[in-house]
C-alpha cells in the first residue's frame, strides 16, 4: 500500500491531497479511508520517502534523509 501511495505521489504533476490519492490507490473515498491515507502520508515524510512543503500537500521527496533507529 505505502509503495502504491509513494507511485500516485511520483506521478502526479503537482502536489497531490490525501483526498486525491485515495481513488487512485483503489480506495472508496470516505472519511475514514481519506484520514487514515493521510496518516500514511505522513509517515512517509517522516521517514523521509515524500515531502510536505505545504500542510496537506504531499510530493516526492527531493532527497532521502536518514532515520534513526530511535525514531520508529
């Protein structure tokens, strides 16, 4: 799911909303799926596989940082 999520990222033209993720990973666009796609997102930039320059606005990631063991 996450790889899925990281793809519709990479491939869209400009910074994508969880809201627009949702249907193109093959999800019903509920609340419940929008939310918890958005947490997922969130993980990602945290572990250094997108970016978040703008609240809500997810892209890929310019460059890989480095997580430390400590931080899962």
């Amino acid at each position: 799911m996450n790889r899925d999520i990281v793809e519709v990222v990479a491939d869209a033209p400009e910074p994508v909303r969880a809201k627009q993720i949702v249907p193109r990973i093959g999800l019903p666009a509920e609340t419940g799926k929008i939310e918890g796609t958005r947490s997922k997102l969130r993980r990602l930039v945290e572990r250094g596989w997108l970016d978040e320059d703008t609240p809500g606005m997810f892209t890929p990631a310019r460059r890989r940082r480095a997580v430390s063991p400590n931080s899962r």
